[in-house]
C-alpha cells in the first residue's frame, strides 16, 4: 500500500509542476509585466509632460464594448484626490472611448476642474461622442496622428 500511495503521489506531483510551469505560469508573468510596463508608461509620460495623469480608457472592442458611465465620476474622484495634487499643477487625461451618457462630461470636467485649472486631454486614438465634449472641455487636446474627435450624438435624459 505504502509503495502505490509513493508513486499515485509522485504522479500527481509531477503533473502539478506540469500546471504550475506552463502555461498558466507564463500567462502571469506577462500580466504582472504588462502591469509593470503601464505603470512605467504613466510615469514617463508624467514626467514627459510635467503632469499628473488619469488614464480612462473604455473598451471598444466588437461586442465588449462600455460607454463612459456615471460611475466613472466616482473612480475619477478617488484618483483625484489620491494623487494629491498641489494648487496650479497640470492633470492629463488619457481618454479612449466611443461615447456614453451626455452629462457624464460635464460631471467629470468640473470636477477637474475643483482639482486644477490646467487641464489637458490625451487622445490617442478614439474619442467620440460623450469623450469628444470632455476634450472640448480642457485647456488643450493632444491628439496622437491616429487620434479622432467626433461625431457628437449625445442626448442628455437626466
């Protein structure tokens, strides 16, 4: 008995090394690496930019894809004031999405605006709709060379 146990455990040992080292082992190391390497990007671009960065990205993928949402005022301001940031000091916004609801922009750039009056946004790509008036409310709109503003069709039920 003691001899079938041995070997049933070195069975079991050896296929949960097999788990264990591949692949889900090399799936999170590049998701902590890939973690590491936002975190690294944020702080160049700050120091890039002389600025504080908030980065909203809202998917828009086919058939994954979220709007920009009251929710996000919440979120928003958590970061705000977790960054503390000092009187006249420059706040980025990072901003990729198709839209969303139509108040939620003017929720979101007055409440940057409690925390700064140097306001930029960052658009690297996509930033339709409700993520096209928040850029029009900041001080200056950075747009990469594949960066898009527009078409505006929010309406605003509240």
């Amino acid at each position: 008995m003691k001899k079938k146990r041995r070997k049933n455990r070195s069975r079991n040992s050896s296929r949960v090394k097999q788990l264990v080292n591949y692949p889900q082992r090399i799936e999170v190391e590049q998701s902590v690496n890939q973690q590491m390497d936002t975190t690294e990007i944020i702080k160049e671009i700050q120091l890039e930019r002389s600025s504080r960065l908030i980065a909203y990205i809202v998917s828009t993928r086919q058939g994954v894809s979220f709007q920009i949402a009251d929710d996000a005022v919440r979120v928003i301001y958590d970061h705000l004031v977790s960054l503390k940031i000092k009187k006249g000091e420059k706040i980025d916004l990072f901003l990729h999405s198709f839209g969303g609801v139509g108040v939620v922009p003017w929720k979101l750039v007055n409440l940057i605006r409690e925390f700064t009056d140097n306001f930029e946004v960052l658009v690297p790509y996509k930033a339709y709709s409700a993520a096209t008036l928040i850029a029009l409310g900041a001080n200056k709109i950075v747009m990469h060379l594949m960066g898009r503003v527009g078409p505006n069709r929010s309406s605003s039920s509240e």
